[in-house]
C-alpha cells in the first residue's frame, strides 16, 4: 500500500479544485452573457422585487433584519480587527486585485564614469 504524502494530496485537491472551477465557469458562461445583455431590465426587476418585499413582508420582520444587521454592523466596528481588514479592503480595491508586490523604480543609471 502507498502513502500518499501530504504535498501530493494537496496538489491534488488544487487540481480538482481547478477543474471544478473551470466547468462551473465553463456551465454559468450563457447565464452571465443573458444577465450582461439584459442588465438594465435585472436592475428594475430588482428594484421591482425589492419594493414587493418591503411591502407585502410585516414590519416586524424588517425589524428584526434591521436589528440584526444593526448589531453586526456594531459587533465588527468595535473589533479590533476592524483596522486590518479595512485596509485590506482599500488596497484591494485600489490595485484592482494585483497580487505583485509593488516595486519602487530604481534611479536611472548612467552610462558616463563621471557622473558616478
């Protein structure tokens, strides 16, 4: 019997993971092309379905939505973490989701001994 190492089952769960990936993008492309060439009627539909919502759901229930977002809202503003992930956020979305490090551009250098 083999023993598969640990390096191996992961490569292995990534290339799964990979594959999963690819059919599922692969089986949603002709949603996302439909929702891309109707945006404009998806946004009033929601608008639309939002507004039914908030009118035929009671008041109670929106309460407690209100409450419990409320409180979550309360809940993550007084963790300490706040700080890290807001900044996580702003560079995210800053960079565009550039994972390369950013480089500072070194001085030009110059091709006369003098200069040096």
């Amino acid at each position: 019997m083999k023993r598969i190492t640990a390096v191996a089952r992961v490569r292995q769960a990534e290339a799964e993971l990979a594959a999963a990936e690819r059919e599922l993008e692969r089986s949603a492309l002709p949603w996302r092309r439909r929702l891309q060439r109707h945006r404009g009627a998806v946004t009033i539909f929601g608008g639309f379905v939002g507004g039914l919502a908030l009118t035929l759901l009671p008041s109670r229930w929106w309460a407690r939505v209100g409450a419990l977002v409320g409180a979550s809202a309360a809940g993550i503003a007084r963790s300490a973490l706040t700080p890290a992930l807001i900044g996580a956020v702003v560079s995210q979305i800053r960079h565009g989701g550039d994972t390369r490090p950013v480089v500072a551009a070194a001085p030009p250098v110059s091709d006369d001994p003098e200069r040096v």
